[in-house]
C-alpha cells in the first residue's frame, strides 16, 4: 500500500479533534472530548510510524564501508582537475592533458563503480513518495498544487511530531483537568499539532507558508490561554508581533523563489536549485538571509528571542509542544529544506555565527533564573542555537538529528516541570522541596532528560550535539571562523550542563529555602520584559495565587506513562544515529548522490572532549549547589543583569514604543485633519454623484428606451466609424 | 432604362406603399386604425419577399403579419379601451426622431459597397428545398422529388423543436399573465399573494 | 454526447411533463417542487458526466465541453432557486406547477445560448430564455408593481431583442451565413472586413448589454428586480446573465475571433464595463431596497465579469465562467435570504435588517456571508472571480481598466457593509423578536454558503474543469497577446 | 437592376420607422405595433441577404423569426391587458411606482 492513500490523515486526525472539541467539546463529559484527541493522535501516531516504516522500507540502503570510499573517490577528484586546468592555462603538451583527462575518467568511473557497490538496496520506484493534486491554477503559468512529500526527512519529522504531541496530549489529560475550559484547550493544541504535521508533509512553500500561519495562530491562542492574566495577554501579542514580523521576510523570500524558480514545488527547488542559481550567489544569499528572517522569528534566535521566554504563560503542555514538538522545530525545519538553496549562497556563515552566539547567550542567562520554565525556555533557545550553527556549519542532517533529540528530551523536560509544577505547587525551584523523596518516576526522567540535555554518554543529546560540533570542525577547513565558533559551541555545552545539574540539584535534592529572587525588586517577569504597569502585575498576581504544598505528591498514570515513554525515547533515539548502528539515521536522511558520514575515526576525539565538558560542568553544578562546598556570591549586578535579560526586552519597548509613539502624534494629527479630510471628501463626493446617478433612474418606462436606443445608435456609429478607420 | 424593369419598378412601389404605411401606424392618433395601416404594410411587404423569390416567407407573412397579428392588436386595443392613443406628444416625438434619424444615416452608410449582384441573377427558392433546410440536419444529403441531391447548408431541425418549447412559453404565460380570475387563488382564499412588495407600496 | 442530450431533453420534457402534470398535481406542491428540483439536479449531474465528451447535436449545438459546463452553471442556477421557491410554495401560489416549468425553460434557454454554434439557435435560445423571465417577473398578476415591472423589462426587451436581431441579420450578412465556423471562416478568407460587420457587431453588442444590464442598456435592472417576485428576481440576476455572458465569449471568440474585429470589440466592452461598473456601484451606494441594491450590484457585478471578456485571452474567458459559477451561488444566495426572511414577516428595506444578527442570527451570518462574498472578501467565491478576472485584465496589459475596477471594489464595499452594519452593529427598530426561517430556506442558504466558500478556498478543480472545457477554443481565439 | 442595397436601404428605413414608433408611443399596444415593424424591417433584410447570398438558411431564420414574433405578441398583449387590469389604461404613464 502506498504511504500517500493514509498520509493525509495523519494531519487531519487532529483536525478533526479540534473540530470535534469544539462543535462538542462540552457535552461529551469531563474528559470525554480529551480522550478522544488523544485518541485521535495515538491513531495518527500509529499511522506515522507505518509512514516511517514503509519509507525506510522504500529508501536506498547503504553499505557504510562502502560509503567512505566513495567519499574518499569524490575527494580525490576536484584536485585532479585542478591540475588539468592548470595544465591547459599553462599549455601543456597535448599528451599531457589527454593522459590527464584520462586519468580523470578514470576516477569517474571507478566513482561510479563505487557507487553502485555500495547501493545495497536500490530505492523503490517511487520514492520520495509525493502527491499532487490541482489546487490554484492558473492559466499560463505553474500554478500551485496541492501536495504531500513524503521523503525520509518527512517521515522522521512526522513520527517525532505526531509521537511527542500524543505524549503530550496523555499529559495534559490530567495536568488540565479543572481547568474552566479544557475542551478548548484540547481543540486548539490539537489543531496545533495538526498545523505542525501538515507543515512537515508539505510538498509546497504556499501551503507550508498556510499551515506556518496556522500554527503562528494557535500559538497566539495557547500562549493566551489564560487570557484573564495581563501577563498572558501581553506575552500572547508579543509572541505574535514579533514572529509575523519574521514571518514577512519569508513572505517575501518565497516571492522572490517564485520569482527565481517559477515555482514553489520543494522538490523542484531541490533539482533546480544548483543549476539555477550557480552563477547567481547573491540570489540565494538574499533568499537565504530572508528565509532565515522568518526561522528566527519562529525558533526564537538571538534578537527575535525575545517572545519565547515569555510564551510560558501558556500552560506547560503548551510550553512543551511549542519548544519541543511544533513551534521552534519549524524553524529549524524549513531552514534543512531550503537546503538546496542555502549551500549554493552565502548565508550559511551567518547563520552559524547567530546560531552559535545564541547558544552562548541563553545558556549563559539560564543560572539566573529561579522559574523552572524559564530555565527551560533559555535551555530550548540555546539549544536552538546549536542547531542552526550546524546549519550554518553545512551539516544540515546534524541539525535535523538534533532537532529531533531535542524533541524528546526537551518535551521530557518540560513535561517533567510540569509534574513537578503540578506535585508542588509552585514554579520557583527554591521554592520546590526535596522532591525527590516525593517524585521518584519524575525524578528519574527528569535525571535522563537532564543527562541527554547535556549531553553525557549514552543519552540521545550526546550523540546528536557530537555530530553538530564535528561538523563545525570540519567547516574549519573552509574558514577559520568556525574555530572560534567550536570554542563557542563547547563553553555553551559546559553552561548547558551547569545550569540543568543546578535546576535538578535544586528543586529535587534541596530542601526549600527562601527564594533569593523574591528579595530582588527586578523580580521574575515584571514591568519591563511584558511592558506591564504595576497594577497590572498586583492584577495577575490575585489570579494566579495559589498554595505551595509542602509535601509534593506523585503525579498521576497519565502523566508518568508520558514522561517514562519519552525517558526511553530520549534515551534510544541517539543510538540510531550514533557510530554503533553505522550512522543509521545520516544515511536514512541525506541528500545528493551518498549520505555523507564520518568514520569513527574523526569523532572519538569528540566525544572524549564533550564528555569532559559535560562532566566539567555537572561537577561544578554539584560543588556550587549540591554540597556547597564552593561558595560564590555573584555580583549583584550582573545577576540583575542577566535577570532583565540584558536588558533586550526594554530597549525594544524604548525604541519601539516611545520614538514611535512621539513620531506617531504628528503623523495622527496629519492622518484626521489632511488625509482623513480627504477621503472624506472623496466619499461625499461619491454620494453626492451617487445620488444624482440615482435619480437618473426617473422610473418611466420611455426615459429607459429612449437612454437605451440612443446608447445602441451611439454604440452604433462608434463601432462603425471606429472599425472602419 | 434598365432602372425601371418592371422588378424595379414594381419594388419602388411597394417600398414606398409599405413606408408610408408604415409612417402612418406609427403616427396615427386611432390605433384600429394604425394596426390596418400595419396589416396592409405588412401586406406589401409580402410582395417584396415574392419579389425576391420567396413565396414560402411571403405567404406565411400575409398569414401571421399580415393576417393574425393586427387582428388579435385590433381585438386588445378594443379591450383596453384605447382607440385613441393620447395625441402627439412633442417632445416623445423629437427625442424620437432624434434617436431614429441618426440610427438611418448609419444604417446607410455602411451597405456593401459596390453592390454588383442583381436579382435577377439570384435563384428562387422552391417551398420544397425550404422545408428540407427547415427540417433537416446541416450537411445531410437528401434527395428532392426532381431527383437531384442537394447538401443541407443550415439545417434548422434542432431550432425548430425549441421553438415549439418557445411557443409553449409564450402560451402558458400569457394564461398565467391574463386569465381573468385565478382558480388556484380562489381555492386557497387565505394566503395573498399581494403580500410582496408591499413595502416599496407608498408609492415611493 | 449521450449524457449532454439526456440533460438537454431532462430540462425541455421536465418542464414540458411539470405543465402536463400541473393538473394533476395541482394541489400537492411538494410533489411538483421535487419533481423540479429533481429534473434540475438529474441535468446537473448528467451535465456533469458529460462535460469532457465533445459532440455535435443535430448540427446546430456543441455538445460538452463549454455548454455542459454552462449547462451545469444553469442546473445548478434553476435548482437553486427551485429550492427557494420550495421554502415558501404558498408565496408563489402553492402547486402552480408553472413557475418550476419556468425556471426549468430559462436555464434550457441559457444551456442554448451557451452551446449553440450558430446565430439562430442563439437567437432563440436568449428568446427562451427572456420569455420565461418576462413571465415569472410578471408572475404576481395582481400585483402593480409586479406588472410594472414585467412591463418595462418586456417593452425593453423587445427593443433590445429587435437591436439584437438587426445586428444578427447584418452580421449573417457579412459572415455569409448563420454559423460561427462559417462567418469566422468568410471573414478570414476576405480581402477587406465587409462593412456590414461593424453595425452588426455593434447592434448585438447593444442586444447583449440588455440582457447583461450594462450601462446604458441596464435601466430595467433595479425596477424588474423590484418588482418581481423574489426569487424570480434571484433567477433573473444570474440565470440569464450566466447564459448571455458565456455565450457572448463564445460568440466573440468563435465567430468574431479575427485580431482586425477583436481589437474592435475587446475597445467597446472597455468602455461598457468601466461605465457599468462606475455607474452601477454608483447607483447603489444610497438605495434602500434591499432588492434595487441587489439590482444595481448585480449591475456593477457584471461590469466586472465583462472585465475578463475585454481581456480576449483564454484566461479572461476562464475566469469569466469561475466568476459566473461564484457569482450564482452567491447571488441566489442573497436573494433567497431576502426571501426567507421576507416570509418570515422582516421587511425588504434596509433599515428593517437593523439588529438581525439578535434576531436571527444563523440567517444574517449566512447573508452576511454572501454579501461579503458579493463584495470580494478573500476566501469566499466572489474574491475569487474578481481576482482571476483582474488577473486576466492585468495580463492582457489592461492596467488602467483593473485600476478603475478595484477602485468600484473599493466603492461597493460601502453599500455591502452598510448592510453588514446594520445587521450587527445597530439596535432593532422593533422589539428584537426572533425571527423563524424555515428549514428549506435554510438549507438553501447553507448550500449557497458551501458553494461560496468552496469555490472561493479552492478555485483549483473548478479552474482547470473550465480550462478542460475551452480547450477546444484555444485555437479560434485568435486574440491573446 | 435591384442589388443588395436597395433592400438594406427599404430594411433600414423600416427599422427606422419603428424605432422612431417605439420611442414616440405612449401606448403600450402601439409601442407593440411599433416593434412588429421593428421585426418585419429584419425580416426584409434576412430575406434579402439570403436570397442574394443564395443561402435557404435565411429564409429560414425568417420563418422563426416570424413565429418567435408571434409569441412575443402573445406575451405582451397578455402582459398589456393585465396593466389595463390593475390601472384603467393602457399607457406607460402609471409605470412609475419603482424609481431611483
């Protein structure tokens, strides 16, 4: 059975349990309208998998050895025909330059040999498997079908997305339950996740662009969801204006691809792309740079960051699907399939330096913060900058490997707050008391979600945070920029397990103590990072007031299933892309002629040195927190600092709101009196010949023939004459 | 002169007879008396068709134009009660004309010119070849009872069939439209029809 | 072919058999109002099955193709407002089969005007058509306003047919015979174009802005409208329209397609749409009956369909039908709304649609839905004819004419939304009862309301059906630039 | 000799004497009268055309031209009589309820 005849219901499974929670939401009993959504997902889940299944099953097996030989043929070919054009500009002999092109032939074909040895499996027919049916046509051009792609990096984005949303689903069952509207809530993250598995099943820029937006909106909606906080309603527009800011660069990226390509079709664009644009950089570093606009609006890179943090006034599953499964993911998505287009310009340097800058950023701001979620949202934003610097590293399927890691163990994570949220009570980890004496299931996950995130052997972070940071080694060859990135990279690794070694030492081992960020004035959230006045603030905080339990308890079966399914997930899912299984993952998805892996050679150096900075900085996390042995006081002001986030937030506001607002009064005073004046007058115009036309139409009968019989004689000598002449 | 043929002569006559007669239905204040001068225009039109050698159009046009039409126009100016038409309005007369003079001059000015075929040179149309285009399709072959073959040009079979659902039209609404005192309205004395429109009744 | 006939016969015997049987049935008007629905989705979908094989029937009518597609717009058309004239059987005196037999005869007339290759069965085929609207306009015999305006529509279009007929017999004149291949033909193979074509061309012109209401030919519009019944009015607003505006593609293009005449007609059909969009937009910004402002819209509407005409390409034609196909939907919509909330005791004035959204709010929200349609709000079928049409005009290097276009969007918006505000935004003049639409009206609504959004979300299917359609045309447009 | 032209010429003045009817009636059955010359000034010029052309189509066309004619006659008188019915006359002077 082809993939295609169920595909599409992997995406409009959720669709319809949105529709369905919200025609029936609240008839169909408590929990009535959440299972079903769950239901619903595990269905799409399950389909996802037979999709991942049936397209490992379609795609070409490689022989790994095999592989490497290949590379190394390849390698050996540009410097053969360097020589041969240095021969030709110096004019050697002809029999020089025949003896070279022959030895050139040579390795082509040996290449080819090689080639074909290590196929194992040819590809089926069909694969990539893709659909397209009309949808806006146009006569005389291209048009835009309506299609589903579903090629190896589909699958593996359909199963991770539709695998986490599930889990997440089982978790809100019970972590929403109470809450005033929970149908609500279930239709829009289901309809959510639905944007998200569209958006990776698109065969099309215009309908990943639609299910993009789509996915913009329900994130507005979901941050909001608590829409009776100010806080929630600040940070749902904040969310909003600053990605669809983005989200106008890549509008007009995808024009101007249209413009380039007469088309919008992905996997066109893959074939097209290097003969296109080869002589044209600057096109693709333009396309480039405007698509990576719209990414970092959406994945929430350094200085588009800004919304994510406070995007947690959502509730926590929300938090979780945003950072984990949909949202963020998107980004990174869509800058792995524009690909084609990114190698072929320059904008890659760029977007590693971004990247890597903002690895270091977030996770440098991580240890100052006291709110769980909010260590989390920095650790999500850092590790976002890791996979865009290996994007802009050229190892895209570094990236994606990582994309997906970070899937489970950030959904783990966060899922793991929440359990921790919902058993204390509180958000603040000072405030949370040795839980875990309280939490053993959530403890556990947390530790492995933990470990992955910072990347200690065997967890799924280790293997894909490995690969980025070799293939920003190996692009030293091309530029010695990306050596400091390197360094960048690793000091972000060592922040990174600093400050989740502190979060879990913290809220699981300590026993509550006065919160030091409470004293602070410049406390959590507040005046400046939402723009919120102080009323505002006293508003919030009667409607989230709530008891802090003093003892914790275990959450329930749905939340502990969830987060046990996904320890194991972030435990396994590295191993499939480590050197153990041959690099399974890389070869599975990869693009051009053979998967390009590494040898183990190149990589154990790596590992060693990422295991010790790991190590490094969970040890450093214990002497500081766990038994005190160290005691380091940081400067006030730079805590202060780092809590106002570098004061990012305020500058926005300052230089946004206030010269705009002074800009703004002229430009209104010009708007009502000259140019409302005048549309004005436009429209009174209007009406006055609208009403003298009206009454042209006297009503008798001889005024209509007698209009009607000279207008035919008029059109009569008109025509006539006209033609003639 | 050849101008004056006895076909030549003969179609000034009846051009003129028809024209003025033509002049006098549209200007006559006593419209039984306009709808004659109609029936006897239309008559003298029938003889231009004879004239151009279609004795099949020129009887049917004594029949229905000539005959039926004006008959059944005398019959409602009778029952509408107006023989006399409210006398010459000036200005209905010359926005008319106004209308109506240019019209001609255009219509003049764009015949084919030069115009060489004469009549005389063109062949009449028997009845039988008319009713074979009539009732035939386009480019059937049929065989005449003079046994010739001709090709059908036209061929209006399909025309012919719709006119009759034309006819059907033209005769259930004028029933709909005119029949004195509707049955149905009767049968269900409760609902009125006049309900509609009834908004837009002051007479705005 | 067979399928296009038995669609063909469906429409002429279905109302033929709904006459027959008027006696019998008389008094059961549910079994008549079935009947003539299920005859007019029978054609429908017969037309349907038959639009991709081409044929000729008796010589004189293409069959598939465009005219099944025509044929399906026209169904669609009578069943439409077969279903709105169900929702209130009574309104049109109950069991009086003839209104059915009616709208049956004027979507055959327009399948006609639409297939038809030569210049006879056009003829009569508008004939057919115009008949059986003079009759259902006229159709409330005891009412004055219903008379009047039967009457002036009858008196103006026996001018227009009569301005039509001159220009037909003068262009069979200088085509040198009825059919379109033949006149096409002749006027390719002449030296210089004959002089006979220009009046010819421009009477017919003339003929088909009556029975388009262009500007000037468009006075009958808002006093037939008016005055009819009204769905007749419904009928009236698009089923004809429908008809005479794809047949005038198809004539224009098929006979008249020579560059020498296109350049002539796509001038004249400039002119006429800049003037009908102007004026009619114009004309309806201070109505305030419900029924004019649909009259004069659709005028203006119009205006915009011709648009695609004026373009002479391919793509115009296209979008002229995807325009057509939306514009029923959305137009029958708006009518049957006025209708039902007209039965249902609300008033055809502006003003007395003041506070619906409190009072009825599914039927306003479905109204209000089609006048936004009707105004070209994305994703609804309106937005999409306007943009293709423009799209085409565009393309076809008509800058200034798609400018003057979008500017009348931007006109009608005000008289559209001044209704849309009156519905939710302004207290009832009366104590906001609730209103009772009944559930066939209702039915019908939520039909035209699914066609409208889903023509307007995906225009694809219906585009490229179109483009199957005229594929055969492709080579007699001899226009395109 | 009688060319083309000459029945073009008696068609076109015939229309003219129609339309100038049409336009100057006030009464709705002389209106009527005026459109039937209307009808008979295209008869004359299909008849023509056809004949010259030595086409049998148009003395078709004429045939249906002349029974559509009469439909429309029936229409409209139908319709006429129905004005009278509800006015007292017969006339376009009482068609002005719907204006502007």
């Amino acid at each position: 059975m082809n993939p295609l005849s169920y595909a599409y219901l992997i995406p409009l499974l959720p669709a319809l349990g949105f529709l369905l929670n919200m025609l029936f939401g609240y008839r169909l009993g408590k929990r009535g309208g959440a299972y079903l959504s769950v239901g619903l997902l595990l269905t799409s889940t399950l389909l996802a998998t037979a999709l991942l299944l049936q397209v490992r099953q379609a795609a070409p097996v490689w022989d790994k050895a095999a592989v490497f030989e290949v590379l190394e043929a390849e390698e050996a070919l540009p410097p053969l025909e360097e020589v041969l054009s240095e021969a030709k500009a110096m004019g050697a002999s002809r029999e020089r330059v025949e003896a070279l092109e022959a030895e050139i032939a040579l390795a082509e074909e040996k290449l080819t040999e090689l080639e074909h040895e290590a196929l194992i499996r040819e590809p089926a027919a069909d694969f990539p498997f893709s659909s397209e049916t009309p949808w806006i046509t146009i006569a005389g051009e291209q048009g835009i079908p309506f299609g589903f792609l579903l090629d190896p990096f589909a699958a593996l984005m359909v199963f991770m997305v539709s695998l986490v949303s599930l889990l997440i689903h089982l978790f809100s069952v019970e972590y929403m339950a109470g809450e005033e509207r929970y149908p609500t809530f279930f239709a829009y993250i289901s309809l959510f996740a639905a944007a998200m598995l569209g958006m990776v099943m698109s065969r099309n820029l215009f309908l990943l662009l639609l299910f993009w937006e789509l996915m913009g909106v329900m994130s507005y909606l979901l941050i909001g969801f608590f829409y009776k906080k100010v806080s929630a309603q600040q940070a749902m527009k904040k969310a909003f204006l600053v990605t669809k800011l983005a989200d106008l660069g890549l509008l007009v990226g995808i024009f101007w691809i249209y413009r380039a390509f007469g088309t919008l079709d992905l996997l066109a664009i893959g074939e097209l792309a290097p003969g296109l644009l080869a002589g044209s950089a600057g096109v693709a570093t333009g396309i480039g740079l405007l698509l990576f606009l719209g990414a970092m609006g959406k994945s929430a890179q350094f200085p588009l960051h800004v919304w994510l943090l406070d995007a947690m006034e959502g509730p926590t599953p929300v938090s979780a699907m945003i950072h984990a499964a949909t949202m963020v993911a998107a980004g990174v998505y869509l800058m792995a399939r524009a690909y084609p287009i990114l190698e072929m310009g320059n904008a890659l340097p760029l977007i590693a330096w971004v990247g890597g800058l903002t690895a270091l950023f977030a996770a440098a701001l991580a240890p100052a913060f006291a709110d769980i979620k909010k260590i989390l949202a920095w650790s999500t934003v850092s590790q976002l900058g890791f996979m865009f610097l290996g994007l802009g590293a050229f190892g895209w399927i570094a990236a994606i490997f990582h994309l997906v890691a970070h899937a489970f163990f950030k959904s783990l994570l966060f899922l793991g707050s929440g359990s921790m949220i919902h058993g204390s009570g509180t958000q603040d980890i000072f405030a949370m008391n040795q839980l875990k004496k309280y939490m053993p299931s959530t403890r556990w996950t947390f530790i492995i979600g933990g470990l992955s995130l910072a990347g200690v052997f065997p967890f799924a972070g280790f293997w894909s945070k490995d690969e980025i940071l070799l293939a920003v080694k190996n692009a030293l060859s091309v530029n010695g920029g990306y050596g400091l990135l390197l360094l960048i990279g690793y000091a972000a690794s060592f922040l990174t397990a600093l400050y989740i070694s502190r979060t879990y030492l913290i809220a699981f081992e300590q026993a509550k103590r006065p919160s030091p960020w409470q004293a602070a004035k410049w406390n959590q959230g507040g005046l400046g990072v939402l723009n919120m006045s102080a009323e505002d603030l006293a508003q919030d905080a009667e409607y989230d007031h709530h008891d802090t339990h003093d003892t914790p308890h275990e959450s329930g079966w749905h939340i502990t299933t969830a987060l046990w399914v996904l320890a194991i997930s972030a435990t396994v899912f590295g191993i499939i892309g480590s050197p153990f299984t041959g690099n399974a993952l890389q070869g599975f998805v990869y693009r051009g002629i053979v998967p390009e892996l590494e040898p183990l050679s190149a990589q154990w150096l790596g590992f060693i040195v990422s295991t010790l900075v790991a190590l490094s900085g969970i040890t450093l996390a214990y002497l500081l927190y766990g038994n005190a042995r160290l005691k380091l006081q940081a400067p006030q002001l730079l805590t202060q600092l780092l809590q106002q986030r570098f004061y990012l937030d305020q500058a926005y506001y300052f230089f946004a709101a206030g010269p705009l607002t002074r800009l703004a009064k002229p430009l209104a005073w010009f708007d009502r009196r000259i140019i409302d004046a005048l549309v004005d007058f436009l429209a009174w115009l209007v009406a006055i010949v609208g009403d003298a036309l009206r009454r042209v139409q006297t009503g008798r009968l001889e005024h209509y023939a007698w209009t009607m019989a000279a207008a035919a004689v008029v059109l009569l000598l008109a025509l006539s004459f006209g033609g003639q002449l | 002169m050849e101008a004056f043929a006895p076909n030549v002569l003969a179609f000034y006559l009846i051009s003129a007879v028809a024209i003025i007669l033509a002049i006098l239905a549209v200007t006559t204040a006593n419209l039984v008396r306009a709808a004659l001068a109609l029936a006897f225009g239309f008559f003298s039109l029938a003889g231009i068709f004879w004239l151009l050698g279609s004795p099949f159009v020129a009887v049917l046009q004594l029949v229905v134009n000539a005959g039926a039409i004006p008959i059944v126009t005398i019959f409602i100016v009778m029952m509408t009660q107006s023989r006399f038409s409210q006398l010459r309005n000036p200005l209905f007369a010359a926005v008319a004309l106004l209308v109506a003079i240019p019209l001609l001059i255009a219509a003049f000015s764009f015949f084919p010119s030069p115009a060489t075929t004469a009549l005389t040179q063109t062949t009449p149309l028997t009845v039988e070849a008319l009713g074979v285009e009539l009732l035939s399709q386009r480019g059937a072959e049929v065989t005449l009872s003079s046994g010739e073959t001709m090709t059908v040009q036209a061929g209006t079979i399909l025309a012919f069939e719709v006119t009759a659902i034309i006819l059907l039209v033209a005769f259930v609404g004028s029933i709909i439209l005119a029949r004195r005192e509707s049955l149905i309205l009767k049968l269900e004395s409760g609902s009125k029809p006049a309900a509609e429109g009834k908004a837009a009744d002051a007479d705005a | 072919m067979v399928f296009s006939l038995i669609a063909l016969l469906l429409l002429a015997l279905g109302g033929s058999m709904t006459l027959l049987f008027a006696t019998v049935l008389e008094r059961n008007p549910v079994m008549t109002a079935g009947g003539g629905l299920g005859v007019a989705v029978l054609a429908l979908m017969f037309f349907a099955l038959s639009y991709e094989q081409p044929g000729v029937l008796l010589g004189m009518y293409q069959l598939g193709g465009l005219s099944a597609i025509g044929g399906m717009i026209l169904s669609l058309i009578a069943a439409l407002t077969i279903l709105g004239v169900m929702a209130n059987p009574h309104k049109y005196r109950a069991g009086l089969s003839e209104i059915y037999a009616l709208i049956l005869f004027t979507a055959l007339g327009g399948t006609l005007m639409i297939g038809a290759n030569n210049l006879l069965l056009l003829y009569i085929g508008i004939e057919l058509s115009s008949y059986s609207t003079y009759i259902l306009v006229g159709y409330y015999r005891d009412e004055r306003y219903s008379t009047e305006a039967a009457t002036k529509y009858f008196v103006l279009g026996a001018l227009a047919s009569a301005l039509l007929l001159y220009g037909i017999s003068l262009l069979f004149g200088a085509g040198g015979g009825l059919y379109y291949d033949q006149i096409a033909a002749t006027l390719a193979a002449a030296d210089t174009l004959p002089a006979l074509l220009w009046p010819g061309l421009a009477l017919l012109l003339a003929g088909f802005g009556f029975k388009l209401a262009l500007v000037p030919f468009h006075a009958w519009t808002p006093d037939a409208y008016q005055g009819a019944p009204t769905m007749a009015a419904a009928l009236l607003s698009v089923g004809p329209k429908a008809g005479a505006v794809i047949a005038l593609g198809n004539l224009l293009t098929q006979a008249l397609g020579l560059e020498a005449i296109s350049g002539v007609w796509q001038q004249a059909l400039i002119w006429l749409a800049v003037l009908t969009m102007t004026v009619g937009n114009l004309q309806a910004l201070n109505q305030r009956n419900l029924k004019r402002l649909l009259g004069y819209s659709s005028v203006a509407q119009l205006g915009t369909i011709i648009v695609g005409l004026a373009a002479g390409t391919l793509a115009g034609f296209q979008a002229v039908i995807l325009y057509a196909l939306g514009y029923a939907f959305t137009n029958i919509g708006a009518f049957t709304s006025i209708a039902a909330l007209r039965d249902a005791g609300v008033g055809e004035e502006v003003d007395d649609y003041a506070g619906l959204g409190k009072r009825q709010p599914q039927a306003a929200l479905l109204f209000t839905l089609f006048l936004l349609s009707l105004a070209g709000v994305p994703l609804l079928a309106g937005f999409a004819g306007k943009l293709f049409v423009f799209k085409s005009a565009v393309d076809a290097g008509l800058i200034v004419l798609a400018t003057i276009a979008v500017l009348n969007t931007v006109i009608a918006y005000f008289y559209y939304f001044r209704v849309i505000v009156k519905m939710w935004l302004q207290p009832a003049a009366d104590e906001a009862q609730p209103v009772n639409v009944n559930a066939i009206a209702m039915t019908a609504l939520a039909l035209g309301v699914i066609g409208v959004l889903v023509i307007g979300t995906f225009p694809g299917p219906f585009l490229e059906a179109i483009a199957t359609a005229l594929e055969p045309l492709g080579g007699l447009i001899i226009v395109g630039r | 000799m009688l060319t083309l032209n000459h029945f073009l010429a008696l068609g076109a003045i015939l229309f003219a004497i129609g339309l100038y009817g049409l336009l100057s009636r006030r009464n709705l059955v002389a209106i009527l009268m005026s459109v039937e010359i209307l009808l008979n000034a295209i008869l004359v010029n299909v008849v023509a055309i056809a004949r010259f052309n030595d086409q049998a189509q148009g003395d078709v066309f004429a045939l249906f031209i002349i029974a559509i004619a009469a439909a429309e006659v029936a229409v409209g008188l139908a319709l006429f009589l129905n004005v009278f019915r509800l006015n007292g006359v017969a006339t376009v002077d009482p068609l002005r309820r719907m204006k502007e």
